[in-house]
C-alpha cells in the first residue's frame, strides 16, 4: 500500500517544542515571534494502530503538558543554517491503555529539511508499539515543507475540512445537518467522561467521531468522490443514531444493523430512519464503519442457506459503493475500505471482498439477469490485474500468486481470505465460463498447495504465515476450505491436509469437523 503524503492520519496530539536559534532545542525558549527566525515550525502526531490501545496520555516537552487529541499546532520559529533546517527535541510521558497499564515514553528526535526564507515545516511524529511498550519517532514521509509537500488546509479541523470540499454538491446539506448532530452526541459523552470519570465513556466519545476525521482528513489532501461521500453519510449516520443511545461495545469486530436481517444471532439490531441491510463493524477507538468484507460474507451466506433476496438486497445496496476505474483499456471496481486496520493507511482493498465478490454478484446475475450485477463481477475479477500502487492485492511470492486479506502488507499470507477469494472466482467462473477467472483460480490453488506447510505448526493450523496458532474458529474453517479445495479439483493432497488438522482438533479432545 502506498503510504504518500497524501495518506494523512488522524487523532493528532499536539506536542510544544522548545526553540533555539536555527533548531529545537530542549533548553531554551522558543523564538515565538522572532522574525529573525523565518521558518514556522508546526508539529503534530498522527494516527497509528497503537493509538487504538490508548486511553489516556500525558506527553511533556519542557513545562508543557498534551493530555488531548487535537490538531496541528505552531510551536515557534527556527533559522536556516546554509539551506537546512536542524531540528532536534524531546517527548516524554505517560500513555495508559484500556485495562488501566501505565507506560513511560521519553525519545530524543531529530530531522533535517531543506527550506528557503518562505517555508513552513510540519513534523509528524507517530506513536507505535515496539515489543511490549509504546515509543515516539518522525514519520519522515508525512513530514515536510508547508506549500509544497504539505496542504495549507492541513490546519482545518475535520468538520471544516469536510464542509468546505462539500460546498456546492448535492451533500453539502445532509452532511452539515449529521456534523452538527455528532457534534451534540461526542460532547455529551465527554461531558459524561469528565463527570464520572469512566473510561467506558472516553471510548464513545472518540468512537463517536472516528468517521468525520478519517475523511476530514482526506479532505484536507484531496476532494472526495462522489462514492466516498456516500460511504461517509452511511457510517455517519449510524454511528449518529447508535451514540445517540448506547456507548461502545465491549468487543471489536461487533457488527451492527438497521433491519431486522442478519446471519448472526449476536449481531446488534437498531431501528433507525438509516434502514440499512448492510452491517456496521466496530473496531475500539474507530466507531462503526462500512466493511465491505462482511456484507460479501452476509451476501453468501444468505444464498448457501437459500434467503436469496436477503442476499440480492445486501447486494444491490452496497453496489451504490464499488468504485469504478481504468487499467489495461478494461474496466475494474475496488470495495474500499476507510478505517485503519493495523498500520494500514486509508483507504485499503482486501482481495476476500474482490474475490468474494467477483462470485456472489455473478450470483445474484444469474438469478436476477441484472447487468449492473455482471459489470460489477467482472470489474471486481479485473481488479486481480492492477499493481500496488493502484490498490493491487495481489502479491507474487515465491509460493504463487496469494491474494491478500490485507493488500497494505504484502508480507501477511492469511489463509482463509486466499481460498475465500478463490471461492469467489470459482463461483463467478462457474456462471460465465470466463478464462481470466479460471487462470486466476488455478494459480491460486497451487500457490495453497505449494504454501500449506508454512501454515502447518506440526499441532494446529497458523491463520497467517506471520501469526501464530489460528483461533479455534479459523483452524475449523481452514479444514472446511481445504475439503472444498478438494471438492473442486479432486487433488487428495488438500483432503490428507484435511484430515490431518481435522486430527488435531481431536488429539486436543475437541469434536472434529465432518468431512
């Protein structure tokens, strides 16, 4: 995944340095108006996955203390020595996480940049975890020069940011009526933090908004597309009508929807004007958000158990979401995804929802003779050919071909989403008898055959080749996805694999799977 400058993140903290002549120094007072020092040095620290784990937080430079989430700050002036800008400073503190587990943070930073006597200098300062605790460093790729490799509306608040790209489309309205309704719902839930002092009530609060600032922030970079302003009313709104009532869910991968419909018996139910047949996932610290993953999962299960309307309706709803665009003179479409999941950037493609979809809109073809249907299939098939830079998901290892779960990290071999996505191809190769969906297929079953023993502990499955023991849950569904590799190609090596993990669920004294 391309990580540009234009890829932004949020949750900024802001950290005050203090200046010297020529650098930041952590000695002396800053040049605050000085004009002898004509460079304004502005700093700010973005979101990362770790950020997610914080609750709370303390972070000192000299005699000021940050304990809040906010946005980029001018910290002071600094001169320029023979066309560089030296910058050297300290952070140091205290962040908490959720169950209550302090850690210290002190880390001594330095950059360099070029400048001339009109710059601006943003410094982006990331946490992120190192072993067991949590350290400070410069993101180098989103620090720059102001005017040139930095935005002036960098300095916008989300709200503003998303209102201003907003003026003059047709969802300038809506989306100004859902930011004033959030605004009311997260300073309610921070008024209820700083009454009680639950951190039940943090979590919401930040939850609460996730939404407005990871588009805000691509507002700031860039104008939004027609379909990811409907993605943005989509979330906001539920996360509007669900903050409204409830705080957070206790658990990640929660799934929320606005109908009476779901595969899942613990899927949490509300009935809101959104009316929605499409599920909310949560995540700690980023809210509800659209997970094109899970409605194509929805999707299929629905026509496995034969409810072949509740699977067309997810189908034909979230179709106002795929994304079109050109590459090879063909025609493809991308299910984007707009939350941070580990260290991905924003947006991310996951090739379970290209594959999966590929074969559950070429379904819902097949039932309905919807054309719409068809050309999604088919761009989601043709979306396996584009590159990385371009959301590719598709990553030539030395085992073949994997088709990544997460296309930010092309290291990560996550077993299910592979075969989940070959389910997919040939599912979509057995409607329209396509050749590229067949290749696609075949090089992706010999890239699981080739793989298999990296995921094979010797007692249990892995559910990625850079995790370690799967779940419970994921070691069955391997065994269930590795019977119907066989199934389809009649090659025995994917049902001797099979039997041999189905083993150890009963050597451990668990009750094996049917195969």
């Amino acid at each position: 995944m391309g990580s540009s400058m234009k890829q932004v993140r949020i949750f900024t903290f802001l950290v005050i340095v203090i200046l010297s002549s020529g650098c930041i120094s952590v000695e002396t007072s800053f040049h605050s108006h000085n004009h002898n020092y004509p460079i304004k040095v502005f700093v700010q620290i973005e979101e990362e996955n770790a950020i997610f784990e914080i609750a709370k937080f303390e972070l000192t430079v000299g005699n000021v203390t940050i304990d809040r989430l906010d946005t980029p700050i001018f910290v002071g002036r600094v001169g320029i020595d023979n066309g560089k800008v030296p910058i050297v400073f300290t952070v140091k503190g205290t962040l908490i996480n959720w169950y209550g587990k302090s850690f210290k943070v002190k880390e001594l930073l330095s950059a360099i940049f070029n400048a001339t006597s009109n710059d601006e200098i943003l410094i982006t300062l990331k946490i992120y975890k190192e072993d067991d605790t949590f350290r400070v460093g410069i993101d180098e790729k989103k620090s720059g020069i102001i005017g040139r490799d930095v935005p002036e509306d960098v300095f916008l608040s989300p709200e503003t940011a998303l209102l201003k790209t907003a003026k003059g489309t047709k969802f300038y309205e809506e989306l100004a009526e859902e930011i004033g309704k959030n605004e009311k719902i997260k300073s309610k839930l921070l008024d209820e933090y700083k009454r009680t002092g639950n951190l039940t009530y943090l979590k919401s609060y930040r939850d609460s908004f996730y939404t407005i600032r990871v588009f805000g922030e691509l507002a700031k970079w860039r104008r939004l597309s027609k379909v990811e302003y409907r993605i943005l009313l989509a979330e906001l709104k539920a996360n509007n009508a669900y903050y409204s009532h409830y705080t957070s869910p206790t658990k990640d991968f929660s799934a929320l929807v606005f109908s009476d419909d779901s595969p899942y018996y613990s899927t949490f139910r509300m009935k809101d004007s959104l009316n929605s047949s499409l599920p909310f996932v949560y995540y700690t610290g980023r809210g509800f958000n659209l997970y094109p993953v899970t409605a194509i999962h929805w999707a299929e299960m629905y026509f496995q158990r034969g409810q072949n309307e509740k699977a067309l309706q997810i189908l034909k709803e979230l179709s106002q979401y795929a994304q079109y665009g050109e590459y090879g003179g063909k025609e493809y479409v991308l299910f984007k995804n707009y939350f941070h999941f580990e260290n991905s950037s924003i947006p991310w493609v996951s090739g379970y929802a290209q594959g999966m979809g590929a074969g559950v809109y070429a379904i819902a073809y097949n039932l309905t003779g919807n054309e719409t249907y068809l050309r999604i299939a088919k761009g989601l098939v043709n979306s396996f050919d584009l590159p990385p830079s371009m959301n590719g998901f598709v990553s030539h290892t030395k085992y073949g071909d994997w088709y990544l779960e997460y296309n930010y990290n092309s290291n990560e071999l996550v077993l299910n989403g592979h075969i989940i996505a070959l389910q997919g191809l040939y599912y979509y190769w057995q409607v329209t008898n396509d050749e590229k969906a067949w290749l696609l297929f075949q090089k992706g079953v010999q890239a699981v055959r080739n793989a298999l023993p990296i995921f094979d502990t010797g007692s249990w499955s892995r559910y990625s080749n850079i995790h370690g023991d799967a779940s419970e849950f994921y070691h069955r569904l391997h065994i269930r996805l590795l019977k119907w590799l066989y199934d389809v190609t009649g090659d025995k090596y994917f049902l001797e694999y099979a039997r041999k993990w189905n083993d150890y669920l009963m050597i451990r004294g668990l009750k094996p799977e049917k195969i």
